[in-house]
C-alpha cells in the first residue's frame, strides 16, 4: 500500500504557486495546510477515514498544480477546517477557477465573476463577487416585485379576513349553542338554591360559588357573542 505522502510524491515533490517568497510548496507544506498531522504523512491510505480519503483526493489534485480548478459545490464535501484551507490556498491560486456552488461565504472569499443560472435557459453575467450580484440581483428583482407584491398583499390580506371571518363564525356559532347551555344550567342552579332544601352549609356555600361562576361565564359569553355578532354583520 502507498503511504499519504508517497500519494503525493508520485504527483510533484513540490508545486510552484508562483507568488512571495512561499510560492514553493512541498508536499509535507500541502498536508500541513490541509490539516494532516505529521503522523499522518507516512500513515497508509488504507487506514485513512472517509471524510480524510476526500481531503487528500483534494490536496492530490492541487498537488497537480492545475491551471484550472472546477468545483462543485465544495462545501458539501468538505469541513470547516478544509474549506478553510482551501480558501487560503486559493488565494494565492493564479488559474482559472470555476466554482458552482450554493455557499454565499465560500463564493465571497474565492470568485471575482458569477454566471447566473435563472432556470429559463438564460445565463446573465456580473462582474464582482456573490455579495456584489446578490446587491444587483435584489436592486433588479425589487423593482420586479414592486408591482407583485401589492397583489401579494391585498391577496394575502383578503386571505387573512377570510380564514378570520371563517373563525369568527365558527366561534359565534359554539357561543349560540353553548350560552342557552349556560343559561340553562344557571336556572337549574336557582331552583334548587331558592328551594332553600339544602341545610348543609358547606354544600350551600359550594352551589353559591358555582352560581357565580355561571354568571361571569355568561356575561364574559354574551360580550364576546356581541363583539362577533357586530364583527360578522360588517
């Protein structure tokens, strides 16, 4: 089996990146940057994780030194800490490079031009990077949305009275069952009251607290069942 460094060795011994006085990069300098610890380096490939295999797979390729890079969507293959390093290493990275991605801080950090995609077989160019074309996509789409939106509003509003008036009567509905309920409950609680056959106080007392119970959730009722009475008629 190869060893991790002996993977690289057999690509360059070093890459040339062509800038300052770091611009020779050797292979232990690659697997540093891409966060292999020194033991590591003369580990096999066959007792590397997944998650390793693809971060070396990518070190492998920049070992290359291409002078065109084409990835997609990177930040779905990749940690933190190996996006992190990629990032640095392109910096520096003086090819081409071709990105598609959805990652609005990888595509800020590495792109100086976005090709847009809008799903209608139309690709529009803009120059700078993701935060740039989004601040002209937005500038292009609210203009767009102006108009949109205002019947978007007045659809969501009618949207909204309905479900509110559907509820309002919905409620108005159960109040007119439930306060005859009520009401009849609380005559049925007088007639035994004014019989006055009841001589247990504590029992008295009990019916008393029920009744008054009865008339506050009678009042409360009826208020609300005017309030909707009025709301529903408007």
């Amino acid at each position: 089996g190869m060893s991790v460094a002996g993977s690289l060795k057999e690509i360059a011994e070093f890459i040339d990146v062509g800038e300052g006085r770091d611009r020779y990069l050797t292979t232990r300098d690659m697997l540093d940057m891409f966060n292999f610890p020194r033991y590591q380096h003369s580990s096999l490939i066959s007792t590397l994780s997944g998650g390793e295999r693809r971060r070396l797979a990518l070190v492998r390729v920049l070992m290359a030194n291409p002078n065109v890079l084409l990835l997609d969507e990177p930040t779905n293959d990749f940690d933190l800490q190996t996006l992190t390093a990629l990032e640095e290493y392109l910096d520096d990275f003086y090819g081409v490079l071709i990105i598609v991605s959805h990652d609005r801080a990888f595509l800020d950090r590495t792109v100086n031009f976005i090709l847009s995609f809008d799903g209608e077989g139309n690709i529009k160019e803009y120059p700078g990077n993701y935060s740039n074309y989004l601040e002209k996509k937005e500038a292009e789409l609210r203009n767009q949305n102006r108009d949109r939106a205002k019947v978007e509003v007045k659809q969501e509003k009618n949207k909204i009275k309905k479900k509110l008036a559907y509820m309002e009567q919905r409620e108005y509905d159960e109040l007119n069952l439930k306060i005859p309920q009520l009401e009849k409950a609380k005559s049925d609680l007088e007639d035994i009251l004014s019989k006055g056959d009841i001589s247990d106080y504590n029992k008295l007392a009990e019916l008393s607290q029920k009744l008054n119970q009865l008339n506050e959730e009678i009042d409360i009722s009826t208020m609300r069942w005017l309030e909707l009475e009025d709301s529903i008629e408007e």
